[in-house]
C-alpha cells in the first residue's frame, strides 16, 4: 500500500483567482478533465479557499456513508431560501425532521399518488393537443416544470395552484437559485445588503415565494385534519420531549425544501429524456415496443412499472448522463483519509455525480446514451458507488422513489399519445446551474 500523504496533486490556477474563473465558465468538461488528468482526488485553489474534487466511487462510499457523520453540509448561500429545511441542515435537528418527513414517501404512499401524477399528466397532454392542432413548437422544459410542480403541490401539500401561479413561483424559485449557485464561485459577491440589481431581483422573489408557503401553512392550521400528506405531518408534528409545535419557519423550511427539490431536478430529467429520445430513434421505437406490449395504450399504473424494465433503464442511463445535482460539497469536521490522501479539518469537498458517472474505469464509453447499461446484470456487477444521482448513504434523496414513479409514469402517457421531434436550429447543451439543465432551450413539435 503507498504511504499515505498530503501532498494532493492539482492545478495551480491564476494569482489570487486560482481556478474559480475555470469553474465559472466551463465547469463540466474542466472537472472532467482534472479527472483525467490528477486522478481520483484533484486540489483546487479558489482564491483564499481550496476545494478538492473526489470522483472515485471508493471515496464516495467513505463520505457518503462510512464516515458521513464528519462531512457535514455548509451551505451559506441556500440558508436564505431553505433556511435549516431537510436538505441544508445538519446534525440531531436534521435526524429528527428526516425521521419526522420519511412516512410521507414510504412506498404505500406514493402508489397511492399515482393517480395524482396521471391526472395531471392528462392535463398537461391535453394542452399538447391544441399545440400539435395548430402545429405550434413549444419549449419542453417549461411544460415539465409546471407539470412537476402542480404534481409535487398536490401530493405533498394537498392543494393545487392556476396554472399562471404556478409559472410565477416556478420562475422566482429557478431565478433565485441560479442566481445564488452562480454566486458560489464568484471571488467578489457584494453583500446582500446593497441595491445590486441582482440583489433587489433576488429579494422580491424571496418575498413572493415567502408569501405563497405561509399562506398554504396558514390554510392548514386552520383547516387540520382534513388531509394526509406532508404538509399536515409538518403542521401537527410535536416533539416527543417537549410537546412543542414546530414554528411557522420551521414548517416554512420544510415546505420550501420539498418544493424546491420535488419539481426543478425532476422536470429537468424528464425534459432530457425527451431532447435525447428526438436523437435517439432506435430507444424510442425500443420504448415504444414495450409500452405497446404491456399497456396497450392504457395508462400505467403502479403495478405495471416492474414490467417496463427498458423505460426504467431509459431513466437511469439519463440520469447518469445528466445528473442534476451535478455537484454537491461536504466540509470536514475531523481530518480523514481518502485513498492515500489526507485531508485536513475543514476542509470542503466536493462531489460530483456527472464525473464519477464518467470515470473511465467504471464506464466504459462513457459519454454514449445507451440504456443497456442498466440491464439487470450489468448494473448489479458494477460499483455500487459508481451511479449516485440520489447521492448514497444516510443522506441520499428522500424523493429517490417519488421522482422515479413519476417518471415511469409520465414517460409512457407522453409517448403513447405523441410523435415528438426537435425543432431544428436549437442545439442543446448542459447548463451546469443550480441543477444540470438541457438549454437554453429545447424546443419540439408533437403529433398525434
Ligand atoms: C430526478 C429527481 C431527483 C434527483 C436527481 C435528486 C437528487 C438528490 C441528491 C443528489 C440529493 C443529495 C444532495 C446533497 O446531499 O447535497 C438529494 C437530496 C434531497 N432530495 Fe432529491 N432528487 C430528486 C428528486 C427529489 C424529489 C421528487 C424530492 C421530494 C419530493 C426530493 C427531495 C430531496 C430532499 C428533501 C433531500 C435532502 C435529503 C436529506 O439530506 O435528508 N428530491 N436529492
């Protein structure tokens, strides 16, 4: 075994900047590329700061689940949207909320809101109807938003939202969070304080998805009772020791946590999907096979998705591809060893789902769209920390089975009604923003 060292290799950067401007402007292919090039562990200066990028699924498995408890999440730049919500808070208060919210995505349930998502994928469809009548294009992406979030508002908060609202919420949460994760590697952020225009932009956002969760808790608390879904867990929770209630900005956090998380990561999957089926005829006509076979031409239900196994595999190779979160940092409490490197405490990490979904020596042809990777024996003889778009261990995503019944769900109706293709001219790209977005813009046409 080689001894063990600090001596982490790297690229130097710029003076004083190091490699944040790099970062900024073309973060995939460079992280890519440090990979390649420094290997499992890569250093990288950010101004006064470091940051070390871990892609080798062995070191996954160690801060994701051996050791977890010592890679904690900072995210000051979140704090202001979600507050100490599921995912940005830490330590006993994120052990309790997590114990407290995880009933409310047990299996059971969400059979149960499949019907939910069926209904308001007819809606959506039904609007695609007019679209392919008047042969109008229409951007992909901005149907899935609203049709994830009216999914993820009807079956978590028990209430639904005009479709004009939801467009309005949809842009404020989108625009502020992109807006903060650019700010992340920014050397220079001027303090929220000032009249920047990005600043005064970000405020009214904040206050007008502020004013739409307290409204939806207030309607709660003065109807309880009536429902059962999250947002009444949230209401009428109270702690085991001292009997008390959780406050109107702890259920605020909570609330704007599953909002956030429950619609943007998966629209953008969903719109993936479609933007590679229009390049792909080989997978749709194979998609297309299976769904005729099982469904029918029925809508699916619950009990059918076992019997898709190539939508499924549709969707894993996406979201390999296209990971959402196509990064995500931990900050040390206590030094730890990753391979033969030692880090030091308080040091921040970063991980990175879109590279190690790359790593050479798990992936073979690693940037081809082929589901076939997924195929039951293939995918159970691979690492298991090889393939993390939930991330892994105690903190991997509480929605995992939700988002992954909505979509097997969603993808079938969408086909067996429509012919789609891309509207030439529009190439697509991965927007590494808050979440890995096709874009700018992926615009289609459907028949029926
Ligand atoms: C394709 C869809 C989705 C993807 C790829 C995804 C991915 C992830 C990832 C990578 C994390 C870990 C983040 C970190 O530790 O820094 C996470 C956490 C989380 N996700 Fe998801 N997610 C998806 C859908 C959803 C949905 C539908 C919900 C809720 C309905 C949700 C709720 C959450 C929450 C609350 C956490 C924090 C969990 C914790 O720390 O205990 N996600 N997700």
């Amino acid at each position: 075994m080689p001894a063990l060292t600090n001596a982490i290799p790297g690229p130097r950067g710029l003076p004083v900047l190091g490699v944040g401007n790099r970062l900024l402007n073309d973060p995939l292919e460079f992280m890519v590329r440090l990979q390649r090039h420094y290997g499992d562990l890569v250093q990288l200066p950010l101004g006064k700061h470091t940051m070390y990028l871990a892609t080798h699924p062995d070191m996954v498995k160690r801060i994701t689940q051996e050791n977890w408890k010592n890679y904690i999440k900072r995210y000051p730049t979140m704090d202001e949207i979600l507050g100490q919500g599921l995912v940005t808070s830490n330590g006993e208060y994120w052990l309790r909320q997590r114990r407290l919210m995880q009933p409310a995505f047990h299996h059971q349930r969400i059979t149960r809101m499949a019907d939910v998502m069926v209904e308001e994928t007819e809606r959506m469809l039904a609007r695609w109807e007019g679209y392919a009548r008047s042969h109008r294009p229409f951007e992909v992406q901005e149907e899935m938003m609203l049709l994830t979030q009216q999914i993820i508002v009807r079956t978590m908060f028990g209430t639904s939202l005009s479709d004009a609202e939801a467009h309005t919420i949809g842009k404020a949460f989108n625009d502020s969070l992109n807006w903060v994760a650019g700010q992340q590697f920014r050397i220079f952020q001027p303090p929220r304080s000032w009249p920047t225009p990005g600043n005064l932009a970000y405020r009214r956002n904040l206050e007008l998805l502020e004013r739409t969760v307290y409204r939806l808790i207030n309607e709660r608390r003065q109807r309880p009772g009536e429902h059962d879904d999250l947002l009444e867990m949230l209401v009428t929770a109270r702690d085991a020791d001292t009997g008390e209630q959780m406050s109107p900005k702890q259920i605020r956090d909570e609330v704007m946590t599953i909002f956030l998380a429950g619609h943007e990561t998966t629209a953008g999957t969903l719109s993936w999907i479609i933007h590679l089926l229009t390049h792909h005829g080989d997978t749709e006509r194979k998609l297309r096979s299976e769904y005729a076979s099982v469904l029918g031409g029925r809508n699916p239900t619950p009990n059918d998705l076992p019997r898709l196994p190539y939508n499924r595999m549709v969707i894993d190779e996406t979201l390999r591809l296209y990971p959402p979160t196509w990064i995500l940092t931990r900050v040390l409490i206590n030094p730890d060893t990753l391979g033969n490197y030692q880090l030091p405490a308080g040091a921040t990490v970063a991980l990175s789902p879109y590279v190690t979904h790359r790593h050479p020596a798990f992936w073979p042809n690693a940037e081809s769209f082929d589901p076939e990777r997924f195929r039951r024996e293939e995918a159970e003889s691979r690492h298991k920390f090889a393939y993390i778009p939930f991330l892994s261990g105690p903190r991997q995503c509480i929605g995992n089975n939700f988002a992954l019944t909505e979509m097997q769900i969603v993808l079938p109706m969408i086909l067996q009604r429509f012919q789609i293709s891309a509207v030439p001219g529009y190439p697509v790209q991965p927007q590494p923003k808050a979440t890995l977005r096709p874009g700018p813009k992926v615009w289609v046409e459907v028949r029926g």
